[in-house]
C-alpha cells in the first residue's frame, strides 16, 4: 500500500512539522535574556583554562591559563608560559591584591 518513497516523505513532512513546532514556542528572546541575567546573579565562582597567545612585533608568547573566581569579587589567575615554565599568579582575597 504504501511505497517506499511514500514513506520517506511522510516521514521527512513529519520531522518538518515537529522542528516547526517545536521552534515555534512560547519562549521568547526576553525570557531567555531574563534567565540568564538570573543565573549570571546567582553564580557563585567558575573556573576556566584557556591558552593565551601574546605576538609582541614578531616575538610570540604562550601562556597556559588558569582562572578560578568566587563571588564577592574574590580571584586567583595563573599565567604559566609554556617556553620557560615560568609562572606568575594574580590573587585577590579578603586581604587584598597580589602579584
């Protein structure tokens, strides 16, 4: 009864109307901007590697980086560079900056 290419369309006109549907909900761009600022203010600290490229005319530096926060403003950063293993740490605590 139903033929192969039948089945292909009924089921491709199917995944259509699904993404359709379900694209098409009730969540705004104000409520996914409102959710996130909420999430952002409850956040309590993060903690984030990245590598950091540095090109100083035709020098280039690379350093690992490490970053660790909590709230109230309270940080640690480590810039590790890769050639030379040398390691400096920005720190802020209750007692203040330091380097």
């Amino acid at each position: 009864m139903w033929g192969e290419s039948m089945k292909k369309i009924l089921f491709l006109s199917l995944f259509v109307f699904l993404f359709v549907l379900t694209g098409c909900g009730k969540y705004s761009e104000k409520d996914i901007v409102k959710d996130l600022t909420k999430n952002i203010e409850n956040i309590k600290g993060y903690y984030l590697e990245a590598q950091m490229e540095i090109i100083n005319n035709e020098d280039v530096y690379e350093y690992d980086v490490k970053v660790s926060y909590q709230k109230d403003n309270l940080f640690r950063v480590s810039l590790k560079n890769k050639a030379n293993s040398h390691e400096q740490i920005l720190l802020r605590n209750t007692d203040g900056v330091y380097v």
